[in-house]
C-alpha cells in the first residue's frame, strides 16, 4: 500500500519504520526540516529501542521518502496517518492547534486529486473532535465532501516508549473508528493479522476510548504510588503487596466495578500526583545537602522524551530551592533534541541543557545526594562501585542493587 505519515513524532517515526518494514511504501511528512534530513540519510528522529537499526534498513530498501510538500503526499498515496502532537495547555484543555492547520494543509492538498482518500487520525483528541471540527475544515478547505470524495476514521495508538516496536507488532487490540466499510477495510488489512483482536466503531467510539485507556494507565500509577505512600508509613513491602493485587484477575484486573469509576477520582490524579513529587522533594530537602545529582530526566528509560516527565518537574523545583544540581541521562543530549520535545524544554528549563553531564562518574563523584530515576545495568553498577558512605540515594526506580550501594539508601516509599 502507498502510506503517508504526517507528524513524524515517536508515534508517526515508528509507524513509518514499521510500515516500511512490512513492504509498504511510506512517504514521511514533517514540518521540521531536521527530522526529515535525520530519516532521509537513514537515521532516526526519536530515541527508541531497534529504531536506529530498522529506520537504516527501511531508508536503505528505497521504502521510504521524506517531504515538506502535503500535497505531493496526498497525491501518491492511497491512505494519510495524522500522528500531530496535541499536548496539553497550561490550563488543561487540549492544545489542537497544530491538528487544524495540518486538516487544512490536508484539504487544500485534497483539491488536487482526483481518486477518493482516507485519513486516519491517529493523535489523541476529545471525543467529537474528527467528526465536529476536522472533517467540516477538510471538507471546506478541499470542496470535496466526507464519505464520497474522501473518508475519516480514528484509529487509536497504544505505544509504549521505550518499547514502541514491540508494541506496534503486539498491541492489546487494534480499534479503528469509521463509517465506511471500504476504508475501514484498509486499515483492515494492514493490521488485521496482528496476533490480537480487531475492533470496528464509530469515529466517537474510538475516539473514546483512547481517553478512557489514558485515563486507568494514569488512575493504576495513581492508586500505585498512595498504596506505596501507605505501605512506607506501616513499614511493609508495597512492590510484593501491589503483585499480589494484580494477581486478582475476577475482581481487581476485571471490568467489574469499573462503571462505578466516577469523574471526582479522575480529577484527583493529577494531584495525587503532584504530591508524589513533592514527597520526593521533601526527601531531598531533609538530607540538609546542597549538592544533588539526578540520574535520570525522561519520562521513560530508553528515550529522550522530556515532555510531561516528573522528573523535569523536580528538576525545576529543587532549582527553585536553590540547590546545586547536575544531571546524567545518557539518552538525552540536549543538542539533538528535536520538534516539541526540544521547544518544551525552551520554555519550560531553557537553563537545563547546562546542568546535563555526559559523565555519570563524575555527576556520582560531585554529588551529595543523587536521586535515582532510570535503572539499568550500567547505572546499579556505577553506584555499587563508585558512590561513598557520606552521600545519600534517594530511589525513585528501585534498584536491584540497594540494599548493597556504599551510599545511605531510601526508596521514594520503601526502605
């Protein structure tokens, strides 16, 4: 199939990458030059793992092409994914501000093809959003008219970073939102032989549940972090507590009661939250120590995404505390960050790029409190060798290797 990708994000760059990889021809449309430069010569625009080596494979098999111009896009291809970011606002509403200039960017390409075409959006958008605001602005922008001339669907994406590729091949279900049978049909047939179950909606249905699934992840790390907020206080083991918990599968990991879920607990989260992070500075700030060390920036091991990660929010609130901070995260180099991640970082700690450190040696050498927020095999070993009896390890990841580090040692909420 001819596939064209808008918003070359980690969800459009792995789509793209996974597309390409599974014999389809792929053309990548982005407005940021750099990302569309990264691909062209074979090289990826995210930080994700196996995406170095398949993004070089699928450029080097001539599966893909890189454009700025939509209308080209939209002309050689038979079906458009609409991967645009849409963040949210300072004021918790939802950013749609680069969806509706791409919808309009759609339409007017819209006017220079002849044969019927099918987007497929595929970003995070409140239910109504396709059917209410983007197909009125591809339909006037285009002259063309919905369900004749061109088709909509939602499909929903649940990408995990850090884990994108497996999760492209081995998704919980593949929903796809639409009202024509033909063009929901295509999407069909790209990922109708994943090894899971295939789901057809309506557009609001699918746009739905995308919302809802962000909602429980956001719910389940929620009610995780106050049971182990509980659990440090009774001095018990929240990890063995929180396994067994979900071991229930007839009541606890089950649809049961979940209609009972009313909005005042959603409303909650982001404050429950907020308090998590502030137990985490409370902890630092007890240790009376000046010199802090964080290990850890991204929202996730394995990527370099900044946006919506706690532990920019904690950077920025130990800064404001006065204290000294460095930073060692060995995926992220502030001069490769691209696109939003890199503009969030702009406005939001434009002074963060000079704290971070190459050196993870030397961020452990120069520290009297390092607080731990990725884990791997390099990082546990690093601190067991190197940290000193008079620093403090403050653990937000829990690490294999605690309970033997030089350093005095504290979990986020166990000890």
């Amino acid at each position: 199939m001819d596939i064209s990708i808008f918003g070359l994000g980690y969800v459009g760059a792995v789509s793209l990458a996974c597309l390409a990889r599974d014999g389809h021809r792929v053309v990548g449309v982005d407005v940021d030059q750099a990302k569309l430069d990264l691909i062209a010569s074979g090289r990826t625009p995210v930080v994700e793992e196996g995406m170095v080596e398949l993004m070089r494979e699928v450029v080097a098999s001539g599966a893909v092409r890189v454009t700025r111009d939509e209308a080209d896009a939209v002309r050689t291809t038979e079906l458009s994914f609409i991967c645009v970011g849409t963040p949210s606002s300072p004021n918790g509403s939802q950013d749609q501000s680069a969806m509706l200039r791409v919808a309009a960017d759609l339409g007017r390409a819209l006017k220079e093809k002849a044969a019927p075409h099918v987007f497929v959006f595929r970003s995070t958008l409140v239910p109504g959003t396709v059917e209410d605001v983007l197909t009125p602005i591809l339909e006037r922008e285009s002259g063309c008219k919905e369900g004749t001339d061109f088709h909509v669907c939602y499909q929903p994406e649940f990408l995990r970073e850090g884990s994108s590729i497996k999760d492209y091949g081995q998704p919980p279900f593949t929903i796809v939102g639409g009202h024509d049978e033909a063009a929901v049909g295509k999407l069909k047939s790209l990922f109708g032989a994943l090894p899971c179950e295939f789901h057809s909606t309506s557009v609001r249905t699918a746009e739905m549940v995308k919302y809802c699934c962000n909602n429980f992840h956001a719910l389940k790390i929620t009610f995780a972090n106050e049971t182990a907020r509980l659990c440090e206080a009774l001095r018990v083991d929240p990890f063995e507590v929180m396994d067994l918990v979900c071991r229930d599968r007839q009541l606890n990991i089950s649809p049961a009661y979940l209609h009972d879920v009313e909005l005042p607990v959603l409303g909650a989260v982001i404050g429950s939250n907020r308090t998590h992070i502030e137990h985490a500075i409370a902890k630092v700030l007890a240790t009376g120590k000046r010199r802090i060390g964080m290990i850890g920036l991204s929202f996730k091991s394995g990527t370099d995404d900044l946006r919506e990660s706690p532990f920019v929010a904690l950077a920025e609130h130990l800064i404001g505390k006065g204290l000294r901070l460095l930073v060692y995260d060995a995926e992220v180099q502030f001069s490769r960050l691209l696109g939003a991640n890199r503009r969030f970082i702009e406005e939001r700690v434009p002074h963060i790029g000079s704290l971070i450190r190459s050196d993870l040696a030397a961020v452990i050498a120069e520290s009297e409190v390092l607080v731990v927020g990725l884990t791997d095999a390099q990082i546990a070993k690093a601190l067991e060798t190197k940290t000193r009896p008079d620093q403090v390890v403050i653990d937000l990841a829990r690490l294999p290797n605690g309970d033997r580090l030089p350093a005095r040692y504290e979990g986020l909420c166990w000890q």
